[in-house]
C-alpha cells in the first residue's frame, strides 16, 4: 500500500515539474513574466467594462478566455485599451503581446500579424427597422449601409456592394454610432455581428435583425499576435484544449446566454421621459455614475498638467522668436507651423504609437497625451505670450536697462509678469480648449470623462443618457475655471491699483 502511494506522489511530483519547466522554458523564451493584452471594451459581450459603483473593471466572455490561457500558461495578465482601429497599430508598435477582441482573421490582417485557431464562430446580421423589411443583401440596393471601421463587418459589406448595386456604406468607430445613426434616419441598415446585434435590438424593440444567410460563419473570432510571436503555439494548445473539455462553450452559454435575458429585461423597461421623440430614463445609469465620475480626476490631471507644460514651452519658443537670434527664430518659428498646421489627432497617434519603435521607451497613454498636447498647446501659446511681451511698453524695457537690471531678471521680474496678466484670458481660453479636447485622448485607451459615458452608453444599449450626463460635467467644470479666472483677473486689477 506504500509503495502504491509514494508512486502515485512521485506521479504527481513528476507531472508538477514538467508543468513547471514547461512554464519557466516559455516565459524564458518570450523573455517576459507578464503579457499585456490591448482589447477594445466597448464590445459586449466580448469585452466591456463593468461600470456599477465605479469598479471599472474589464469583463466578458474575451477575458475569460484570457484568464483561463494566463492560468494554464503560468503568466500574469495586463489589459490595455484601445480603440478597435488601434489594436493591430499597438501590436505592430510592440505595445501588447497579443489582442482579444472579437477579431476575424481576414486576409488583409495576416499580412501584418498572426493569428490563432478560431475560438469561436459568429454570424452576420443586417440590423435595420422593422419597418423597413430590409431582410437580405439584395434589399440593400440603393441604400446606405453602416459598418464598423477596421471590422470584419466592413470587409463583408465591401464584397456585398460588389454584388449588389448602388450600396453606399458608411464607417462609423464604434457600434453605439452605428445603431444611432439608423434611429436618426441617416443611415438606412447595419451589417453587424449577431451576438452584439441582438443586444441593441433587444434594447430598441424598433429594430429587428436578420442573418446574412451566404456570410453564417464568416465571423470567427481568434487572437492576434505580432508576426512570428512565439505564444501562437501555446495559445492554440490551450484553445484546443478548451474545445476539447467544453470550457468554450460553457463560456459561450455564460456570456451569450446571459446578455440575451439581460437585454431582453432591459427592453421590456418603459422609458417615462420623452423629449422631443427621444425616450430619455437617466434612473438607467444612475448606478454607473461613479464609474463616469472617476475619469473627473484624469481629465483634470492631464488638463492642468498639459496647461503648464505647453505655458513653460511656449514662453521658451516665445524667448527664441524675439531673441534676434536667427536659428532659433526659425527654429520656434517652424516648430509653430508645423504643430499649428497638423490636426492634433494626428500627433496624437504618432507620439502613442512612433515613440516605442524610435526610442524603445513603452510611453504610456496618459503620458503621450500630456506630452502631445504640451507640444500642441506650446505652439499656440507661443504667438500669445510673443504678442503679450510686445505689448509691454518700451519703457519698461528702457527703463530696466538704465537702471543696470540683466535681461534675464528684467524678463523675469518686470516683462514676464505683465505680459501675462495682459493674456490672461487667451491662457483660460487655451486652458478650457485643453479641458474640452481631452476627450481625444480616449482614442488612445484613456478612460477620461467622455471615454467613461461611451463605456456606459455600450454597456447598456443607450447613446444619449449618459453623454448628456458627460456633457454636464464639462460644462460644470468649464464653468468653475471660467469663475476662477475672473476672480484671479479681479485680483490682478485691484493690485494695480
């Protein structure tokens, strides 16, 4: 009986140290402890956040999946976000080391990066009005058809509009947009996903879905990894494995099963606010207001921040314009037309995704949108403080001279202060401009103000509650700056007195 047991334990320990050496050969190999996975969580039921009591936390069927391969494999799991037509930038900046999110291995894609086995397999849907008996691709001749960017939805509405004449298709960022777009009438039918498609039309009983019957499997959805990664073999073990022992399909039932009865919940509610034909229920998101509130502080930091670093910036690029000193006049000078004359978005996308590939420094999201929009707001302020210290009288500047004061104090000490106390209002304008464009920074994974009501609104199936309810905190916090400034100009007055 002994000798039975120490065998069955020495199988065990045997099986342990394989595992072990199994996991320590693979990090080894990939040179890393933890993964980082980018995912775009305005997806449900594949990935969205989970916004009650302000957990902002990252769920859905995707990130089971994740977590169960981070658990077999023995590493330790980081999300990042992004927008869906970020996602294969980030992988190709080596920001991420592999991406879930519903993605279709389609042809185009595997020219830039790899792909596992299809872990599960969706179906095409036309989402349109009841009304409007839009039920297969023929039905679509002549009308105006929503997409989402970077999808595999676009790609099947671009072979479609090959075989069907005069479709003219529109592509929208996010599914949240499309689905509005056909409530407004702009847009007459959506090719979407069925799993998402029966989530809004659960939620807007005005609308109704059908399946594209030629496109049932053209769906399936696989992880993305950068090209010639070395986890694509130990994923797909994983992934087979979990077909094989059914954990893919209780995950399926788990998530798909779930949203079904949730959404259907969500619909059956009656909506006792109606403005204008629009059903407004704000009782809806009162459990996600925390969540919508905590992107306050971020907004502030990176605002503040922003402001100044660009103020610091810009007086160093005003002092090169006035210097009389050549290579920096036109240095400052070209600095300015080059940031003035390029859309922010632009160096945005380009500080984000370019600056780990040129300096190998994995700059973070919120740090990219600071430095981008310091180099931004520099520009800007730059020409404002340039014409703030012009119209400094020449006296000031006479009468320092003769006094023997250096120039660097007389700057400091007499130009500098006036100079600001005129441009006082241009720098509150360039503050609230930099308050208001934050919101740009969400493209990037930022979960800002703005970012946190389109979390909510595609959690829930609604568009206009919570970004009316976003749409109020900036107002009240533009309001609070706008105070604040005339209260410091009043001061500044008095003391002129």
């Amino acid at each position: 009986m002994k000798k039975h047991r120490l065998f069955v334990i020495s199988i065990i320990l045997a099986i342990a140290i394989i595992f072990s050496d199994y996991h320590s050969t693979l990090a080894s190999s990939v040179g890393k402890e933890t993964l980082t996975m980018i995912t775009s969580p305005d997806y449900p039921p594949y990935e969205f956040y989970e916004t009650k009591g302000g957990e902002g936390k990252i769920i859905g069927f995707d990130i089971d999946i994740a977590n169960y391969i981070k658990n077999e494999l023995g590493f330790k799991l980081k999300i990042l976000e992004s927008d869906f037509n970020g996602l294969i930038p980030a992988l190709q900046a080596n920001r991420a080391d592999f991406v879930m999110a519903g993605m279709t291995p389609t042809p185009e894609r595997r020219k830039n990066v790899d792909f596992s086995i299809i872990y599960y397999e969706a179906k095409d849907t036309i989402v349109a009005p009841k009304s409007s008996n839009l039920k297969k691709t023929e039905d679509l001749s002549g009308k105006i058809v929503g997409v989402q960017l970077g999808t595999i939805q676009e790609q099947n509405a671009k072979q479609i509009a090959k075989n069907v004449a005069n479709i003219q298709l529109k592509q929208l960022n996010r599914v949240p947009e499309i689905i509005q777009e056909i409530k407004a009438g702009r847009i007459d039918a959506a090719i979407v996903e069925d799993t998402v498609a029966l989530g809004f039309v659960k939620a807007n009983p005005d609308l109704g879905f059908n399946i594209i019957p030629s496109m049932e499997n053209a769906s399936g959805a696989a992880i993305a990894f950068p090209k010639n990664s070395q986890l694509v073999e130990p994923f797909n073990d994983i992934l087979r494995k979990m077909k094989n022992y059914g954990e893919l399909e209780r995950l399926s039932k788990k998530w798909f099963s779930a949203t079904s009865s949730t959404k259907e919940a969500l619909s059956n509610k009656k909506s006792p606010t109606k403005v204008e034909g629009l059903n407004l229920d704000f009782r809806r998101i009162i459990p996600d207001i925390p969540f919508i509130i905590k992107g306050i502080p971020l907004t502030l930091l990176f605002t503040l921040s922003s402001v100044f670093l660009g103020l610091l910036w810009g007086t160093v690029l005003s002092f090169f314009k006035i210097s009389g000193i050549k290579p920096l006049g036109w240095f400052a000078n070209a600095y300015t037309s080059i940031f003035r004359g390029t859309p922010l978005l632009l160096q945005l996308s380009l500080v984000y995704f370019a600056t780990p590939q040129l300096t190998g420094y994995n700059i973070s999201a919120l740090q990219a949108g600071i430095l981008t929009f310091t180099l931004n707001s520099g520009a800007y302020m730059s020409e404002t403080i340039r014409g703030g210290i012009q119209a400094v009288d020449k006296g000031q500047f006479e009468a320092a001279m003769s006094m023997g004061v250096t120039y660097r104090m007389m700057m400091w000490d007499i130009i500098l202060p006036q100079a600001l106390k005129n441009i006082l209002p241009a720098l509150v304008n360039e503050t609230i401009g930099l308050l208001k464009d934050s919101s740009l920074v969400a493209t990037i994974g930022v979960v800002e103000i703005l970012r946190s009501a389109q979390i909510v609104g595609a959690n829930k199936y609604i568009y206009f509650e919570p970004l009316l309810f976003a749409g109020l905190i900036y107002y009240v916090l533009v309001m609070g700056l706008s105070f604040a400034a005339a209260a410091l100009e009043r001061r500044l007055r008095r003391s002129d007195k």
